[in-house]
C-alpha cells in the first residue's frame, strides 16, 4: 500500500471549482438551469436528448430495437447533448430532467407531453408503451431484479472505477482498488447467472440486457477505459459469449453511434432523424456538425 496522503477533511466541505480534474467545470453541488436556451423539437413524437455515454446508448439501442421489430411508432430525433460543454445545465434540458443528467426523453405523442429521466425508467417506460422487449410472467419479475441491478451498480462501474483508474487527475490506490474489487465482484455474479442462462431474464433478449452490455458488456470487449487487462476480463468466459451475441444485432450497432461525438468519424452520428441518416452520413456532414 502507498503511504497516505496528509490530507485531512475540514469541517465543514466547501466548494472549490478547481477541483474535479477534466469536470471541474461541469459539477457543481447544486441543481437547475445556469443558462436559458429552449431544447429543439423534431418532427417525431419521441424526442431524445443525449450523449453517446452507456446511458445513453442504453435508450438509442431500445429505439432501434423497437422499430427493427417493426414498431414505427418509436421512430425518434435524436439530439446531441455535449456535457462538457454544459447543455445539460440549460433551462429546457433541466425543464425535461431536473437531474441534469442525459438521457432525457420527451414523448409528445399525446394530448400533453411527458417526460421521462432516469435511463432504467426510459426503457421501461418505452418497452410497456409498444408492449416489446419486457417478458411476462416470472421472467418479468427476472427482468426487473437485472435492471434494477444494473440502475444500482452502474455508479460503481462508471462513476467509481472509471473515475478513479481513466479519470482522476491523479492515480490512487485506495479508491481503484476498492472500485475494482467490486466491479469484479458484479462481473463474477453476472458470469454465474449467464452461465446457465442465455441473457439475464431467461431465453429472451430484454430490456435488462439493454440496460446492462453498454457498461459492463462495453468493458469485456474493451470499448471503455481500456482495463481489460487490469481487470482480467477473459476470466469471465460467459460475460464475454454473452456480450460477444449482443455487439452482433444491427441495432445495437446502429445505437452505439447515434449521439457519439467521439472516436472515429465512422462510428459517429451526432444526430439522429430519420433511419436514412445511417446510410447518407458522410465525411464532410459528420465534420460540419
């Protein structure tokens, strides 16, 4: 164990905006708008407000799914949100999720609006309104208990471990060790319940699977943070069978790229309107947005 630091908290916590390494100037310990600006409209009833995040590829994935299934009432717009750049924090954002963090959805296809925040919350929401992706039966009960453990581990995964090990300003070992210790933990247990079942609630792709590959499906095939090595991910043979079949669906291929304004140009579509937009994306289109 490295000797400790010789910090020592303080009384009372206050607030220093130096603080927080490459975020230090998007968190903030309070809530609501810093900005007023309107969120735009498209002309589908389902408008997304989103980043390419695990988040957010959970709702852009169950979007494609859905109308790959043949729902075209879940044709969407979907609108880029840049984080580091606080759109978040703007007064039509904040107006859709208080919270401030993306996924956002605005359903207008009824006589009023409805919001929908929380990313678990989107996809339950989406999978009850077209009937599709959710099991009945005791497999909904399964499917439930694996997406409310995903909503519950994520923070570890995302906001633990990949703050600490990809993140933080400065490498610690305290925290890495203590996020990775459970991070492998969660990856042991979803090894133990793939091992004998093909996708988290049973026999049937469902929205628990949706909720779970963008993080820890993402980690073993080595799309996020580049730990593989340090986590010793090929350990985990049915994680990686497991999510080795979901990269493989056209949807979720399409999902990842939607609002991705990172990696390379080919993997990027700022922004989504229309089921053309894969097909007529070009070099100079991707560069102008």
């Amino acid at each position: 164990m490295t000797t400790p630091t010789d910090y020592t908290p303080p009384r009372v916590w206050t607030w220093d905006q130096a603080n927080g390494g490459q975020f230090a100037n998007i968190n903030r310990p309070i809530a609501g708008a810093t900005h007023d600006k309107a969120l735009p409209v498209g002309k589908h009833p389902l408008q997304l407000y989103s980043l390419a995040t695990p988040n957010g590829v959970k709702v852009t994935v169950m979007l494609e799914e859905l109308l790959a299934l043949g729902h075209t009432g879940a044709e969407y717009d979907a609108w880029l949100i840049r984080i580091h750049q606080g759109d978040q924090f703007s007064s039509g954002f904040v107006d859709v999720n208080p919270n401030s963090k993306i996924p956002a959805l605005m359903d207008r296809s009824g006589p009023e609006p409805v919001r929908v925040f929380e990313s678990g919350s989107i996809l339950l929401y989406l999978a009850e309104k077209f009937g599709a992706l959710l099991p009945v039966g005791p497999q909904k009960v399964e499917c439930m208990n694996w997406l409310f453990w995903q909503m519950g581990s994520a923070p570890y995964l995302g906001g633990g471990f990949g703050h600490f090990y990809a993140y933080a300003p400065t490498k610690m070992e305290y925290p890495i060790n203590r996020f990775a210790m459970e991070v492998k933990r969660q990856l042991d247990v979803l090894n133990r319940r793939l091992a004998d079942n093909r996708y988290l609630a049973g026999d049937d792709y469902s929205i628990a699977d949706i909720a779970t590959w963008p993080w820890y499906g993402a980690t073993v095939k080595g799309l996020t943070y580049e730990a593989g090595e340090f986590l010793s991910v090929h350990e985990y043979t049915h994680v990686i069978r497991w999510a080795d079949e979901i990269a493989k669906r056209p949807a979720v291929q399409r999902g990842r790229m939607v609002n991705r304004a990172t990696g390379p140009l080919a993997h990027q579509l700022h922004e989504r309107h229309d089921a053309s937009d894969f097909d007529t994306r070009t070099q100079d289109k991707l560069q102008a947005q």
